[in-house]
C-alpha cells in the first residue's frame, strides 16, 4: 500500500498554532465508521454518543520540558537536543541538531553554576551531555552529568516540545498537558485529551460513563516522519507503556456486557491493541510498543475513537483509517478542510464510531 494513498491537501492557515482559552470549546466532526456518515457538532456534544457503562480510556502519561538548548563544550557552536526517552539511569534517547557537528565523543554544556541562562557561561554548566552513540534519523544516545535532582534541573533549563508546526511560544505550560497528566516521561503530548476539563470528565462520570487510564509515553514514533514508499516498510519506534491491573478489569468487565471501549487518542488505542490477546481480553503489564496499526488491522478492544486531526502521510492518518476506513477517513478530512476545521496539537476534535 503506497504512503501517497494517505495524502491530503491542508492549508497552512488551517494549523492551530494557540490552545483555546477553554478546553472543552472546540468543535467535534463525527464520523460513522460503518456508513462514512460526518456530522458536526461542538466538543461538549461528545456526551451524547457515549453511554452509561461505556469505558472511555485515557493516556496519564506526562510532558517533560524536554527541549533543551546548549553549547558544545569546544566549539561553543548552539546545539539543541531532544529528549525521547529514559534508557537506563542518566542514559537518554534524544534528537540533536545539527546532527553533523554532534557525533560520538561529542560533548553538550546546558546553563551554568553562576546564571540560570540555557547556555554554557564561564561558569560551571549545570548539565553535561555526552554523545555516547549514534542512532540514525537525527537520534543519539546521550549520557547527563550533573549535580542533584535531574528532573528538578530540566525544569529549569527545559522548555516544552511543541510540534515543529507550531510557530507561536505558548504562554501557559499546562496547556500542553492533560488536567489528568500524572507519570512523566513524554516528548510530546497526547492531544486528543486536551479537551477535556476535570469538570467534564466528572459530567461524563455522573452519567456512568466508566474512566480507565493508560500510560504511554510519547516518543520517537510520533516525531519520526514515513520516508518510505509503502506503508508496509515503515517500522515505528518502540515507546514504554503501562496498563494498570484496574483498567484491564474494568475493560474486560466492560466487553464481557457489550458496552463500547472508547479510546482518548492514538496513544490510548495502541497501548490497548497492544496488550490484547487476539481475543480481545486485555492483560495488565508494561513494556515497549512498536505496533504500527493500518489499514488491515483488525482492532481487537477499540471501539470507537477520539482524536485531533492529523498530518498527512502519517502513521497516526493510517490508524484512524484502519478504524474508520480510508475513504471515510480522507472524505471526512477533505469536509473538515472544506469547513475550515482547526488542526493538529492544539485543533478541532474528531469522534470515530
């Protein structure tokens, strides 16, 4: 199956580039996955296709401000990094640039002992990077050196990961984070739940609506753009997930009395195709996903979906078109563009059903 099969027109204009000032006050297209049916409503409507019993399953996994910018420590030249995931103690996944001039052996200066600026001074640097290995497409292995707390330093020298679309600085940290954002670790956010407020969620709640949550933590893979030709080529990069021993319960219980699984995002629905036994009985556990869901998946616990709109060509334009179809899928994006729809991070909201 060719990439270009998944390709679509979006103007530039219609990239968000700012959160809404409330959460909940985006727009929602729903789509029928069996008839292709597209309808348009408000975020807040969402309540009306969900039912009592439903499980609707969330991703509490949290951003770190994990874009940092430094000096090489013989050059001085500007270096920036960014960090994808915690290997082993103070060992890290991350992507460099410019990739050329950070090769093995290389040496990165983050703030510095006498200031609380991102760059190397006279002073002693806060945080030492050494490139330990390269990775290939941009990534390195690095190894940090430093004194105290590593999260309480890369909460003074880190800035958020926005999207490289994302043009405008945000003003409010915590508009890219979930209001259930608990267990750090992700380079990007899960943005289909930034709709929610904790108000709503608990709206939902009083309804019957059950709520489970998941952990994954975003990296590589959502950054990591589809170079090949076909879409059987393309190998996703692994990310760490967990399911907790309460949300298989109330997964399984749910399924074994036929109410609907509804997944908050990409990342809950890999998270949960990836624990399922082909049964569909979810199992408690952790471990690293490098599933990759497209068009011929059969989904084994989703049911229905919530998501952002996104890139072309991408793997996350491949899920939701093995959910809903990719005809229904590009139709209802070629309505939405049509409709001026807001999209990517910090856009309109879309319901798969």
């Amino acid at each position: 199956m060719r990439v270009d099969a998944f390709d679509f027109h979006l103007p530039e204009r219609l990239i968000a580039q700012s959160p809404l000032a409330e959460r909940t006050a985006s727009r929602l297209l729903t789509l029928d996955k069996r008839t292709g049916e597209i309808g348009h409503q408000r975020f807040e409507q969402l309540e009306q296709y969900l039912k009592a019993g439903d499980v609707l399953v969330l991703n509490d996994t949290r951003v770190i401000p994990a874009r940092l910018f430094g000096v090489k420590a013989d050059t001085g030249a500007k270096a920036e990094i960014l960090l994808l995931k915690q290997l082993d103690g103070d060992r890290w996944e991350a992507l460099v640039r410019p990739g050329k001039r950070l090769k093995p052996g290389a040496t990165i200066h983050f703030g510095s002992a006498s200031g609380a600026g991102q760059e190397a001074d006279a002073g002693k640097p806060l945080l030492k990077a050494v490139v330990e290995e390269d990775g290939g497409m941009g990534s390195r292995t690095l190894r940090f050196e430093y004194e105290g707390v590593f999260h309480e330093i890369l909460d003074r020298l880190g800035t958020m990961p926005l999207p490289p679309y994302i043009k405008e600085q945000l003003q409010e940290k915590e508009r890219y984070q979930t209001v259930y954002a608990r267990h750090e670790g992700s380079a990007a956010a899960p943005t289909a739940g930034l709709h929610f407020t904790r108000e709503f969620l608990h709206r939902l709640e009083q309804k019957g609506v059950q709520l489970a949550y998941v952990t994954l933590h975003v990296g590589l893979g959502t950054f990591r753009p589809v170079s090949a030709e076909t879409v059987e080529q393309h190998e996703m990069h692994e990310e760490y997930y967990v399911v907790p021993e309460a949300t298989a319960r109330r997964i399984n219980e749910a399924r074994q009395r036929g109410a609907s699984i509804v997944a908050v995002g990409t990342t809950s629905a890999r998270t949960l195709e990836s624990a399922a036994a082909e049964d569909g009985t979810l199992a408690a556990g952790s471990g690293w996903t490098g599933i990759f869901i497209y068009p011929g998946y059969r989904f084994k616990v989703v049911d229905a979906l919530l998501t952002n709109f996104h890139l072309p060509k991408s793997t996350l334009l491949m899920l939701v078109s093995a959910l809903a179809g990719r005809e229904h899928i590009l139709a209802a994006y070629e309505e939405a563009v049509r409709r001026e729809y807001r999209f990517f991070s910090f856009g309109d909201a879309m319901f798969i059903y």
